[in-house]
C-alpha cells in the first residue's frame, strides 16, 4: 500500500504539468475557456487523488477521529479516482477538434506520455495506470478512425498495439513487485520468526539452566547447582568456607504416618526456614531426599556452631499439620581449611552420622578422629576386593557357654581381617565398607563357606550338636537373597541346617515386611533364628514370634557392670523371664568379670558369652580348645548327641598375647 500511494504522488506533479502545458496550448488556439475548465476538472481529480494518498489507513473511530478504512478499500478508492483522472483526459480531443487541429501532434503526444508516465510511475498496482491511460488512448483512437484515412486508421492501430502494451507492461510491473514485496515479506517474516525462535529458545534455554540447578519443590539449589556454585566460590577466595550437612531427622515416619504430600509440605517448609534463618550471601541447597546443604563464609558473625544451633532450633519448631517435636535436624560440620568440595561433602558427611549416632537435633564438626576413620575405610575399601580374592580374611569363633557357663553350646562366627598397613580391623567396618563397596556377597559367601568348614569339622569330631552362629547385617538382609544362598550352601556339602543359627539384630527385625520371607525359609528348612544386641531396639513381641526366633541375645550395655546396678539386674530378669514364657534361649554377651558372671548365675541365666568365658579365636584354636574339653574316649554315634563339652572349674580361658582384643 505505500508503493502505491508514493508512485501515484511521484505521477500527480507530471500529470498536473502536461495539463498546464496544454492549457497554454490550448489558450494560444484560442480554447482557454475550454481549457481551463478541462485543467480544472483534472486538478480536480488530482487533489481527490492526494488527499486519498493522505489518508490514514488506521485511525481512531471516536468522535473527532478518522474512519478506519482498510487497505483494499484505498486501492479501490484509488483506482476508482485514476479512471476520473484518466476520463478527464480522455477529453483531450475537445481541445483539438477531435485530433484534426494544427495542434493534434502536441495533443497527442502529452497524451502518449502521460499515459506512458503513469504506467512507468506506477508499477506496484496495475488497476491504477490501467484505469487512466485506457479512457484517453481509446477516446484518441475512436477519434482517429472517425477522421478517416489510411493513415488514420494505421495510427489508430498504432495507438492500440501502444495500449496494449502498456497494459502489458503494468501487469509485468506489478507481478515483479508482488514477487518481490512476496520474498521481501517471507524475508521479513522468516527473520521476525527467527527472531521469535531465538528469544523463545533463549528462554527455553534460561528455564532449562534454571531446571537443572535447581531443586523443583523447594526452588533452592540442587545437588548440581549447589556443586557449581561450590566450585567457583572455591576458585576464588576459600579461605574461612564452611560446609553444613543438614539431615532431617525422622522424616522416613512422616512419610509413612502422614503421606507423601504432607512430606513434601515439611520439605518446603524447612526450606523455607533456611532461607529465613540465613543471610542472603549464603548458599543453600536440597541435595535430595530430606538432606540440605550450606555454604558460606566464616566471620565474626557466623560461627558454624551457633549458626548448627540456630538452624536445629528453626528446624525443631511445629508445623501446622505435626505435633511439636515431630521434625528435627542432625548437622554435620566441614570447617576450613579443606579446599575441595568433594572433600568436604565427605568429611560434612562423616561429621552428619556422627552427629545421627548421638541422637536427634544435634550437630557435629569433623574431627581428627573422624579423619582417621575415613582414611582407614579408604584404605579398607580399596584393598578389600583383594583381600576377598587371596583368602587374607579369617573367620573366627567366640564360644557360647550354656548351664550359667559351664557347658560349651555353640560358637558366634566373626570375620577378621588383619590389614598390613592398619592392622585388625573392626568387624562393623568390614561389614560397612564391604556393604558401600558392592561387596556384601563376595563377603558372606566367604563367612559362610568358612562356617560351613567348622560344621563340617564338628561333624567329624562327632559333635553335630554344637551349633555354629553366623551374623547377617541389615543391608546384606534388605538386598541379598541371603536364604537361597546359605540353603543352596548346606545342601550342596549335605550339612544339617539345624546346626546353623543366623544372628540379626534389632534393627534389622523390625523390617518385618522386607526379612520375613527370607527367615520364613531358613526357619522352615531348619535354620534357628537369633536377634543379636537385644534390648536396646523397639522389636515387639509379635514381631519375635513372626519371624520364628529361637534365641535372644542380651546386649553387653545392660550385661557390663550388672553386678553393680540394680536398673540392669531387673531389665535382664524381665528378658530372662520373657524368653521363659515364649520358650526362647537367652544368652548374655559381654561377660567380662567374675561378679558379673555371678550375678548372671543368680538371676539364672542359662548361656553366656564374653571375653570372661572365651575369646574369639581362630578355627584351628578352636577346634584345640574343644579337643582339651572333650572326655576321653567320648562315644558317639549317628543320630544321637554327641558328648556334652564341660568346661574345667575355672571358667578362665588363656589366650597369647598377640590375639587381638575385638568383638
């Protein structure tokens, strides 16, 4: 539409001067009347036609505003206008007698080139040069063949083949600027496009950056970004960065009292509390689950413990839909001056369970000894697979003495391992680090085909009835099919199952749901079942009796020191009456001292165990210490007892001095 309105108003000026020029003419042959009527007429229309040009395409409709009219209203206002201006100068014939005047060769030439100019200013719309030079052409030739002549009628042909012509040429100009206004508009389209493709991917690309460092529910970091955000603090100045590991503490039982949903309010909350509770210039993170992390900057105002203190109080504070004390925060602490991130979120963990195996809304700072702990499992982990292949762990065997620790009724197997770098190492580490490491299996296949070779040796020996123990941890329960493994086991070596126990603790039975199947099976088949530390878990009575258990040990926290503390001797009189009623064997570990194997026989317990009674000992010293208790000559015979195993008066068992001290 604006190539339009600017070739019309490039043509006006042209056409306005021919018709001056031929105002003059025609005053010269003495037509100026007639003349300026015609200019008049023609200035007329041309005035219509710029002020058509000038018109707004869009404009208010309210009062004092112009009527909207739309692009193809205009083009046809416009052509309607060129068709008055061409009719006009079709008129030109009045001022020359109808082309027969001495002045017909200027007529007609203004006449050619205007009509030749209109069509040259106006290429973008056809219509318009076509309405105006149609009326005069036509009207010049009408006049010629009414004259008459030869050559008359051949200039009136000339003049048609010219019309058409021109014609031609506007439709050809106008199809060239519809193609080109065609690209130009896809041009400009595909860039507004790619334009609105770029903002839209970067956008896109912002929410995904966005999505990818941070947590969806909470809004705070998550794991990545918090890493990202940690790494370049740590390019710049580290010194005085502190790391926060906050754990809530019994968020798995909100979960399963209240639902999911009401979880995720808790979460949102918590967070919600850490921003509250923290500067702007610290940085906050969901690492997932129900764990967050803290970074921030040591000074005079933010020392890492009261801030621990701060946060575990926030924390502990009510929610709305939980009564008070329901939530509460553990703390693990990194403090300077470690430089890696990695490291400490290792050492903040450290610092984490540290703090967990104190109790509830309570924090810790990474130590020295928890250093020494993490290097030692390092150490352990890296070199137990090798270990495991070379057969460099030993098996050894405490014994439990039955009839208040007289008689020898089985032996507890426990994994040793002697590292050459830092010696023994605790039975609850192997089992932790083998578990973290993937290497739960290879570690009880080992236990158990050791436990398997003292059965064997008990059967030769002609003592089936001395059992052998072997304990199972939580994480080798939850994840190993550890009955098809020890069923497949007895049967393959054609070994009685009742002269194996499976000890578990606690913790590990009041998963009922996850174990019981698997003791169900191992109870079936003949395999007696023990809970190990008893007394200072939460298993309930049915629970013992769902998963068949035959024997209760004692925990040495309520057996060390029972001689001198009454709370103790009553708390292991009720379980001593309790396995009674529910005709469970009772064992008490951790018999250390003459008066506390005394007090153990007055309250009548039937079996004990404990460094007093005998300590853990290789397979070979075992199987000497029960060939030094054996009667001479003892009997046996398929199917039947074997001897009963006394041990001598004194209940003292002599041991080297380099056996190792552990439990």
């Amino acid at each position: 539409m604006l190539a339009v309105r600017r070739t019309v108003l490039l043509s006006i000026p042209v056409n306005m001067l021919l018709g001056i020029a031929s105002v003059l003419v025609a005053w010269q042959s003495g037509q100026i009347r007639t003349g300026l009527i015609w200019f008049g007429a023609s200035s007329a229309v041309n005035l219509l036609r710029i002020a058509l040009c000038r018109w707004p395409l869009s404009r208010s409709s309210q009062p004092g505003g112009y009527r909207n009219w739309s692009v193809d209203q205009h083009l046809r206002r416009q052509w309607i206008l060129s068709l008055a201006s061409g009719a006009v100068w079709s008129l030109i014939p009045v001022l020359c007698a109808g082309y027969t005047s001495p002045q017909t060769l200027f007529y007609m030439t203004v006449v050619c080139g205007v009509t030749a100019g209109a069509v040259t200013h106006s290429f973008a719309y056809a219509r318009i040069p076509i309405c105006f030079i149609t009326l005069p052409l036509l009207s010049g030739v009408g006049c010629l063949v009414y004259a008459g002549g030869f050559d008359k009628y051949c200039l009136s042909l000339t003049v048609l083949l010219y019309l058409a012509a021109l014609i031609r040429f506007s439709r050809e100009g106008e199809a060239l600027v519809r193609e080109s206004s065609r690209l130009k508009y896809q041009a400009t389209t595909l860039s507004q496009s790619l334009e609105v493709a770029r903002h839209q991917a970067t956008e896109v690309a912002e929410e995904m950056r966005y999505r990818a460092s941070h947590d969806a529910l909470t809004g705070l970091l998550n794991r990545s970004g918090f890493l990202d955000e940690a790494r370049r603090r740590l390019q710049g100045d580290a010194s005085g960065l502190c790391l926060m590991l906050l754990d809530l503490d019994g968020f798995k039982l909100i979960n399963d009292a209240f639902g999911h949903r009401e979880g995720d309010n808790v979460l949102v909350g918590v967070a919600g509390r850490l921003r509250q509770s923290l500067p702007q210039s610290f940085t906050v993170a969901r690492l997932g689950g129900d764990e967050f992390a803290v970074l921030f900057t040591i000074d005079s105002t933010s020392r890492p413990e009261a801030l621990a203190a701060t946060l575990i109080a926030a924390t502990a504070a009510p929610f709305s839909a939980l009564d008070k004390g329901r939530v509460g925060v553990s703390i693990g602490i990194c403090k300077p001056p470690e430089s890696d991130i990695d490291d400490m979120l290792v050492y903040a963990d450290a610092a984490l369970y540290a703090a967990k195996r104190g109790g509830r809304n309570r924090y810790y700072v990474f130590d020295d000894e928890l250093r020494a702990q993490l290097e030692m499992r390092r150490d352990v982990e890296r070199d137990l697979s090798k270990a495991l292949a070379a057969d460099a762990l030993e098996v050894w065997y405490q014994p439990i003495l039955a009839q208040g620790g007289r008689t020898l009724d089985s032996f507890e197997a426990l994994v040793r391992w002697d590292h050459p770098k830092l010696g023994w190492i605790p039975p609850a580490d192997l089992i932790a680090v083998a578990s973290l490491s993937g290497l739960s299996e290879p570690l009880m296949r080992f236990i158990l085909k050791d436990v398997c070779g003292m059965m064997q040796t008990l059967q030769a020996m002609g003592l089936p009835h001395i059992r052998v123990a072997m304990n199972v941890s939580p994480r080798e329960m939850a994840q190993l099919a550890v009955d098809e493994l020890i069923l497949a086991k007895l049967k393959k070596l054609d070994l009685s199952s009742q002269q194996l126990e499976i000890e578990i603790t606690e913790e590990t039975a009041m998963d009922i749901h996850a174990i019981q199947g698997k003791l169900a099976a191992l109870s079936a088949a003949g395999v007696r079942i023990a809970i190990d530390d008893f007394g200072v878990g939460y298993s309930s009575l049915g629970a013992l009796r769902q998963l068949h258990v035959n024997r209760v040990k004692i925990d040495r926290s309520f057996v060390s020191g029972i001689s001198r503390s009454d709370e103790n001797q009553a708390l292991v009189q009720a379980i001593l009456n309790l396995g009674r009623s529910f005709k469970l064997d009772v064992v008490a570990e951790g018999v250390e001292t003459a008066e506390d194997l005394a007090t153990l026989q007055q309250l009548g317990c039937p079996a004990m165990q404990g460094y007093l009674l005998g300590r853990p000992k290789p397979k070979h010293e075992a199987i000497e210490w029960i060939t030094r208790l054996r009667p001479p000559e003892a009997p046996y015979a398929a199917g039947m007892p074997g001897p009963e195993l006394r041990v001598a008066t004194s209940p003292f068992v002599e041991v080297s001095d380099d056996t190792p001290t552990l439990q």
